[in-house]
C-alpha cells in the first residue's frame, strides 16, 4: 500500500491536470496494476462516469478522430513505440 500511495503522490508532477472546459481539474481514472512483480502505472485518463465529464469537449474532439477507424486492429503482444 505504501508504494501505491507513493507513486499517487508522484502523478501530479509527472503528467499534467487533466483540465475541462471551464479551466477547471477534472477527476481522473487511475490505474495500477503489476508487471512482473512490480507495480506499474496501466492508465491515467478522465473519469467517464463522471456526468460533468462526460459533455466535455476536450474529450468529444478526441473521439472524432476516431470515427471511421473502428476497424483498425491492434497487436496486443507488440510493444508500443
């Protein structure tokens, strides 16, 4: 538990504020998991559920550069680049 804590505490001078639209910071979905044996960050993004969230358009201009690319696939055993 303590490098859990420990790693949290690090995140905001790792990654920027996930800000919307209003300037304001969002919550965000954090994730954690490990890889052989140690603790690793999977995914830091905006909390979805969250209703005020959800109409951002920060995140709704994300999604339209996806649109039309659904039948893309990826590799999940490649390792990212």
């Amino acid at each position: 538990m303590h490098r859990l804590i420990e790693k949290l505490q690090k995140l905001p001078q790792k990654f920027p504020s996930i800000i919307d639209d209003a300037g304001k910071p969002a919550p965000a979905d954090v994730e954690f998991g490990f890889l052989k044996g140690k603790l690793q960050l999977f995914q830091l993004r905006p909390f979805l559920q969250n209703h005020e969230v959800q109409g951002m358009d920060y995140l709704i201009n994300m999604d339209k550069s996806l649109h039309g690319k659904s039948h893309i696939k990826v590799d999940m055993s490649g390792v990212p680049k």
